[in-house]
C-alpha cells in the first residue's frame, strides 16, 4: 500500500515536484532523489505540497534542507506551496444582528 505519491514535471528551466498523501521518510527520501537528479539547466524548483494531507516535521526539514543545498549550489529560485490546511484564511469580520448601533448616532424608524 502507498501512502504517498511524488510526481516531477519538468519544462525547459523550471521543476515542480508535487507530493500527495502523508510526507513522511519514504516521501522525502523521494524528493530528495528528484531533486539530486535534476538538469543542471533547471533554474527553478517549486514543490506542491497541497495535496499533503499529513507532515512529520523531520520530513519536512530533510525537503527544506535538499532544496536549499539546490539553491546554493546552483544559484537558483525555490518556492513551496503548503498544504490547504496550514494556509491561513482570509479574516472574516463578526457582524451581529439585530445589535443596537453605540456609535452615538440615533437611528428614527418612522412609521407612515
């Protein structure tokens, strides 16, 4: 049984490595190869965690640290996308009804 999927595409000079599931050793140790192994013309990594439903944080660390090692080495551009779960909604205002207004305005509501 899988618990995770790690996919690459690949375009001229730019690699997206996309991870599914639960990112645990077995995903990392996948991404690390995927990253060790690509084209030195690559100028850019992003890799998709958005479909990562579950991280060991050491996982996590030993992925941060390979694309750092890539960064350094071959002076390129590293982005990641986090997982749904850990990106932080739009703030949603509280609003009240039927709250009688203190701003010290008085409100008439006349009748005809």
């Amino acid at each position: 049984m899988e618990f995770c999927r790690v996919l690459v595409e690949a375009h001229a000079h730019c690699s997206t490595i996309y991870v599914a599931g639960i990112l645990a050793d077995g995903a990392a140790t996948r991404a690390e190869d995927v990253i060790r192994s690509l084209p030195d013309d690559t100028g850019v990594v992003r890799v998709d965690l958005r479909a990562v439903d579950l991280v060991d944080p050491g996982a996590f660390v030993r992925i941060a640290r390979a694309l750092n090692d890539w960064r350094d080495s071959r002076r390129g551009k590293v982005t990641i996308e986090f997982p749904y779960r850990s990106q932080r909604s739009e703030p949603r205002h509280l609003r009240l009804v039927d709250q009688p207004i203190t701003s010290g305005m008085a409100v008439s509501t006349a009748m005809s």
